[in-house]
C-alpha cells in the first residue's frame, strides 16, 4: 500500500495569500520527498477559493520538480474540456522531460458549471472533448505524425514536440466522481485510476473499484492497474486538538464547495446524472457522520492506522491513498507534525501490504 501527498486550496484569499499558500506547500513537497512518500499531486480549478489557487497543475509541478529527485508528479487532475490538446500534451512533455520521466497525468472531465460557463464550453461535449484529449495525447507522445479528426477536435498532420521523457509515454489516470461505467471504461482502456471517496458512498466506491479490476482483467491489460484514493488527513498526538481542527477545516471546505456547486441547482446535464444533488449533500454535511464513515482521516496515529486498516480491506492492499495535509487553513506547522506522524507511526504499518500486492502483481 503506497501513501502520496495531494494538495486541493480551498483557501480563502483573506485569510492566507497565494504566495504564502505554494510556499508552504512547496515546502512540504520537499518534506514528502525526505519522509519517502510516493507522490504529490494537484488539482485545476478556476475563479474561486474552491480549488483556484491551483489554476494549473503543469506551473505547480514544475516548481515542485525543480525541488525534488525522486518523488513522483501527478496532476489530479488536468481538465480535458478547457485547452486544445496539443497544448495539453506539450506542456506535460515539457513537464516530463524537465522531471527526467516522475510524471503521472490524471485527467478529468470537470465538473462545475461556472468554470464551463467561464471557458464558454458546453457541458455536453464534455465527454467528447475528455475522450478526444486522452486520445490525442497519446497519440501525439507517440513520436508519429498525428492526423486527428474527432468532433470538437481536428489538427494535423503534426508531430508531437517535445516528445516525453518516460517511453512510450507517462502513465496515464482517468479521475472519476460517481461512474462505475467510467472507472470500467478506464480498466478496458489500459489507465490507472483516481476517485474521491468524499462525494460517493462506500458501497457506490467499492463498485467502482470492482468495475475497474474486473474491466482491465478481462481486457488483458498487464498488472492490476493503480487506483489512488484521495482522503484529508488530519493526524497529531492530541485527539482532541485534532478533532477541533479537522472540523473547523472540513466545514471549510463544505462552505467553499457548497459556493462553487451552487449552480448545479438550476443545472442539468446529461453528462452529469445525479450532480444536482451535490448542493443538497453540502447543505447536509455532518462531521461526525463523514469521520465515522471513514471519508475523512483524523485523530492520532492509532486512529488513522485503524481507518486506514478498514479502508484497505474495502478496497484492496494494492490501492494509493493521496493524503491532503495542509487543508483549508490549518497552520503549516501542524501540516509538518501530521506528515512525520504518518511517516513514522502509520505507513510503516502497511509496508507489508505494499509487498504483497507487488508480489500479486508480478
């Protein structure tokens, strides 16, 4: 079982500037990398304190490489809907070559309506333009002339420049919310996996993963494929110091999510079945309900390693989790305390599972 540190700003502007903001969490880039943590990886979001101090993952990973050696880069994820894609797979290159081949590209769809009303793309094409933009990078990273003719997208012939550094390509994650479909579409195409287990239930997640497993199984893909899981974490010895932080911050996210999901509430879309609920489950948010259900990690080391223990045997040994320590606006200090905790007290406790599953996978 392996463990990475994922950074999602829901920050508000007031309370700490963007400058401040990349350079604590530049910081504990270079922190994750001394404490052996397997990656980090960011978001794209836009115009708001939900997610908008990361507007471009490619910028942030590009700092974060230039600090670091080993550890890998994952963007979680680049939206496929708002850029041509021959930029797209550009600038990864790019990325992958100035890494020497430490990156993972997630992609995904997007999801909220005031950044597609923003970029002024419909909603519905965004499966169509997710789907064209996987297809044409691939196709560009493989150093042939690229002739692409889909329904949003036609270029070429071209060829991919610069090529990326990994052979043939960067491993490729497919971010998905809610779809089992999706997440067996991901399986039969070869791709890894990314879900959010905050905006599912535990038995809807556990379907997915399934439809993942059982779809790359039957296509023949090689390995079992890589799903990372991605979870807040807040970890310290003090349970109740913890508890305190760990509901002030999640509130704080559920506020600033529950502003740039308003829209949902007068949008529908095919694309999207059952997004419109999102308004209704932020006003519904309970802590106590979230921590009892594992969608959120917190306490102290002991509790975290037992939540940690029943989440891998819902979802299997061979998972990622990709673990947010510096939510909202907890003080960066706590942020350092939490991620040497993890090191130290809780990850070694499931090193044996990392083996297993890669011994499952030989």
């Amino acid at each position: 079982m392996e463990f990475g540190v994922n950074f999602f700003p829901v920050v508000d502007p007031a309370k700490k500037s963007a400058s401040t903001y990349y350079d604590e969490s530049l910081q504990l880039v270079e922190l994750a990398e001394a404490l052996e943590f397997e990656h980090v990886q960011t978001v794209e979001h836009y115009g708001s304190a939900y997610g908008g101090y990361s507007p471009d993952p490619v910028v942030f990973l590009t700092a974060a490489a230039a600090r670091t050696s080993r550890i890998r880069l994952v963007t979680g994820a680049v939206v496929a809907s708002f850029a041509h894609p021959v930029q797209i797979a550009a600038r990864l290159a790019l990325l992958d070559n100035l890494s020497h081949g430490r990156l993972d590209v997630g992609f995904g769809r997007g999801f909220l309506p005031d950044e597609f009303e923003l970029f002024g793309v419909s909603m519905e094409e965004s499966r169509t333009r997710f789907t064209e933009v996987v297809d044409a990078c691939i196709a560009l990273w493989s150093g042939e002339e690229v002739r692409f003719e889909g329904e949003v997208h036609r270029f070429g012939p071209v060829s991919g420049f610069p090529l990326p550094y990994q052979r043939p390509r960067p491993p490729v994650f497919v971010a998905s919310a809610t779809s089992a479909e999706s997440c067996a579409l991901a399986g039969t195409q070869g791709h890894h996996l990314q879900v959010v287990p905050s905006v599912t239930s535990q038995q809807q997640l556990t379907e997915m993963t399934a439809a993942y497993r059982t779809a790359r199984r039957a296509a023949g893909h090689e390995g079992p494929g890589r799903i990372q899981i991605k979870y807040t974490c807040y970890l310290g010895e003090n349970r109740d110091v913890v508890l305190a932080d760990a509901r002030a911050n999640e509130q704080n996210y559920v506020d600033m999510m529950a502003g740039a999901v308003a829209s949902w509430a007068g949008a529908r879309s095919e694309q999207y079945p059952g997004y419109e609920k999102f308004v209704e489950k932020a006003r519904a948010y309970d802590f106590d309900q979230a921590l009892a259900g594992h969608k959120v990690l917190a306490g102290t080391p002991d509790d975290v390693r037992a939540q940690i223990e029943t989440i891998r045997g819902w979802y299997g040994p061979d998972i990622c989790l990709s673990l947010q320590f510096n939510p909202g606006h907890l003080p960066y200090a706590r942020a350092v305390r939490a991620m040497e905790l993890f090191a130290a007290e809780v990850a070694p406790a499931f090193a044996d599972s990392a083996v297993a599953a890669a011994a499952a996978a030989a």
